[in-house]
C-alpha cells in the first residue's frame, strides 16, 4: 500500500485521513495534513449495485408511447420562449393556457398532458419529448481543485524550507 500524498510505501498502519474533501490513505508523516478521519468500511456511494432510485413520475405519455419529457423541459420551454420574445402573459394567451399553467411548467412543477406537450412544441419549434431510453447516468463528480496531491505536499514542503531559513 502506498500513500496517496507523498507516494511512498506505508509501513505499518496506514492513516485514513480527510484531506481537501477527498479520503486518502496516506502514511504516518502525511496524515498531520488530514482534516477528520474517514472509515473504509462505510459505503462511500449509496447506489452501488442496488436497485435503481425510484423515478418520479412524469406523464402517462411515458407508458403508453415509450416517450418521456426531456429532462429539462421547463428551462427548454422558457428558452424557446424567451427566444421568441414573447413573456409569459402572451404566450399563455397565445397557447390559450393561464398564466399559472406557463409558470408551472417552466419551474417543472406540472406535468404537461400529450395536448399540451404538442401544444407547446407546435408553439415554441421544440422538441420536449424523447425516446424513453434506459441509459446510465454517470455518477456526478465532485469539483476537484485543479490540485493534485503531490503539489499539496510540495507546496507543504516548500513552506517547511521557507521556515527554516
Ligand atoms: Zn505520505
């Protein structure tokens, strides 16, 4: 087992240290970096291997024609819209909706039926539905800082040579 920081072979037992939000296992010189402590035995990833999360439901659409909306239907709807330079009060008029329903539908707070999904793609030349197609979702990555490890223990070594002399 090596550390994560300086590379080097860990004798004996290895340090399991928070370290810039990420958990590395690291040795005895470089755990001093450490935040906290974290566990390896706790799961770090909720989702590995289980069952997929529920899927919120969306509209009938979706059983009946293996269409669903697309996932951002709200913000494709106010972009179209917006592109038309039209605000909500004439294009609820001009789809013959209330103003409420436009505003629902831009927040993804309501489900647009079949007539009013082609309402609106006729309205706004979009398209707000897609083939229901069971794909994988790559797991979102955290942000890193752009630094790697090794500069975070350059840059601690340098420090350390500044306060020598
Ligand atoms: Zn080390």
């Amino acid at each position: 087992m090596r550390c994560e920081v300086c590379g080097d072979e860990i004798r004996g037992q290895p340090h399991r240290k928070v370290i810039e939000g990420g958990r590395l296992t690291v040795c005895g010189r470089c755990a001093g970096f450490g935040s906290g402590e974290w566990s390896p035995y706790r799961p770090t990833q909720m989702r590995r291997g289980g069952p997929p999360p529920p899927r919120r439901p969306r509209s009938e659409v979706e059983a009946t024609e293996g269409l669903e909306l697309i996932e951002d239907y709200g913000a494709t709807i106010k972009k179209a819209r917006q592109k038309m330079r039209l605000n909500i009060e004439d294009f609820s008029r001009m789809i013959k909706e209330k103003e409420s329903v436009v505003k629902k539908l831009e927040k993804e707070d309501l489900n647009p039926d079949r007539k009013l999904i082609r309402k609106l793609e006729n309205a706004l030349n979009v398209k707000l539905l897609e083939a229901s197609t069971p794909t994988a979702v790559p797991v979102a990555r955290r942000a890193s800082s752009g630094r790697t490890m090794g500069d975070i223990w350059k840059l601690s070594q340098s420090e350390e040579k500044e306060d020598e002399g």
